[in-house]
C-alpha cells in the first residue's frame, strides 16, 4: 500500500525553499549543504553541533599543548629570551656588554682589563654576531630544546646546556689563542646534539640523522671563510656527550645517587683544563 509523503521533510527546516534528502544523524531534521557540519559519521545540524560543543570541553591542539602546557620547554624559551635581550643590548649600548662577552681567556684582551674574569666563559654563550648568527642558534635552539627539554627535565636540560656551553669555551682556550675572541651559543647547542645522540643510541633510538647533522655541521665549520669557530664546536660537543652519558648510566634507580657528584665533577674537571693557560 501506497503511504503518503510529507513534502515538507525533504526541504530544509531551517531554510524551506532548499530541497534536501540528508538528515542530520542526531535528530534526523532535514538540513541542506550549508547547515551541515561534517561528523565521525554523516553531518549534523547547528543546532545538535551547538549542543556538542556545550557539552565536550574543548581540546587544545598538540602543538599548543607542548608549547604552553605543563610540559613546555620553558627553560629554552627562558634561554632564547635572554640571547635575544643580550643581543639588543649589544646593538644599542656596546660599552655595557664589553665585559660580557667573548669567550677568549678569562680576560680579553688581558691588557685592557688586566683581571680574572671567569665570567665570560659562560656569558659569551649568550652573546651574537649579527642577526644570522642569532637566529639559525635559535632557530636550532628551539628545535632541539623542545625534544630534549620534556625528554631530560628542566634541571638536566639547563645542566646540560650550561656545561656544553663552558666545555665550547674550554675548547676554544686549548685549541686555539687563548686570546682569540670568540661568541655565541653554538658550544652549547653542539652538546645538545652530542647528548641527544648518545640516549638515542643507548635507549634503541636510530641516531644516524643526528651523526650526519653534527658531522655537517662540524665539517662546515672548517670550510675558510666562513669564521666559525670549530673549536667550540668540538668543545662542546664533547661536554654534551659526557653529560648525556651520564645521564643515561645513572637514569636507573640504584644509581642516580651518582648522576649529581659525577656532573660536579665534570665541571672540576672542565675548570681545571681551562685553567692550563694559567699555570703552563
């Protein structure tokens, strides 16, 4: 038998003169193509997606989540904030940073301050050249920040780059003059991908992309030319394998009683290489 037809269910009901055969899969209205929104299954009227929303919290996107969450590198933006201040007070007022940067000895030149000044072993890390220089450190920065800073804790990572960054100093006094002006962040940087290196390796991670960027980069920095302290690549890139070695023989529980006491002693062992000049 024949049943009678509603033509009013195959129009639109929230615009009449729109002819429509699809209906919304939560309470089967019939909507036309612009008042549908696209579900796990079919579409849905404004009216049910307006209900879904009132009553699912909404979800931030992954990337905002590491970003600002509670596992956000914020010691590496804390970092890139003070490089880029650093920066700005060079341009503006180069008197002030005079003391502050350059690596060099613990003064340079020593006949213009004529003082022990250990400071700028680590505060040449935090000083650049131009804008190049400062954003591809960066830039590079933040990559590998935002891996190792979650994978290593705050503390660890700070460690880490602290330690890198004196060991590229270090590694400038004895492989170069130990006057020879020297600034930037790379030394640290570099021990960030000596330590990202050995814990992939040692946790069954592949490390053969991070073996092939440091050798890139180590080789890039012999080319004439291009006035890039290799020194402090090397340098640091050792104290970041160190330090990542560490890292992974004392992540167990029986031993990370000896992860603090073998740092210090790195660190003992890093001031007293950098002391030679002084008493050789």
């Amino acid at each position: 038998m024949t049943q009678p037809v509603d033509a009013r269910a195959n129009y639109c009901y929230r615009h009449p003169d729109r002819q429509s055969f699809v209906l919304c899969q939560r309470c089967g209205r019939t909507i036309c193509g612009a008042c549908q929104t696209p579900a796990a299954v079919g579409v849905i009227c404004p009216e049910c997606m307006a209900q879904q929303r009132a009553t699912h919290p909404r979800t931030k996107p992954a990337w905002v989540t590491r970003a600002t969450g509670s596992g956000a590198p914020t010691i590496t933006y804390a970092i890139i904030a003070l490089c880029v201040l650093v920066f700005i007070v060079q341009t503006f007022v180069p008197s002030v940073t005079q003391s502050l940067v350059y690596a060099g000895a613990y003064s340079y030149p020593a006949s213009a301050f004529g003082a022990f000044q250990p400071w700028r072993m680590l505060t040449s890390i935090f000083a650049h050249a131009n804008f190049i220089h400062i954003g591809l450190n960066m830039y590079t920065l933040w990559v590998f920040g935002m891996a190792l800073e979650p994978l290593l804790g705050r503390a660890r990572y700070l460690a880490l780059f602290l330690i890198s960054g004196f060991a590229g100093s270090v590694g400038v006094l004895l492989l170069t003059s130990p006057l020879q002006p020297v600034l930037g962040a790379s030394g640290a940087i570099f021990g960030m991908l000596g330590a990202f290196f050995i814990i992939q390796r040692r946790l069954g991670g592949n490390a053969t992309q991070i073996l092939v960027l440091v050798a890139l980069n180590l080789a890039i920095g012999f080319l004439p030319g291009f006035n890039i302290a290799w020194q402090a690549h090397v340098g640091g890139l050792v104290g970041g394998f160190l330090v990542g070695l560490i890292y992974v023989e004392t992540r167990q529980a029986q031993r990370r009683r000896w992860q603090l006491p073998l740092l210090v002693l790195l660190c003992v062992a890093l001031v007293a290489l950098s002391l030679i000049h002084f008493f050789v």
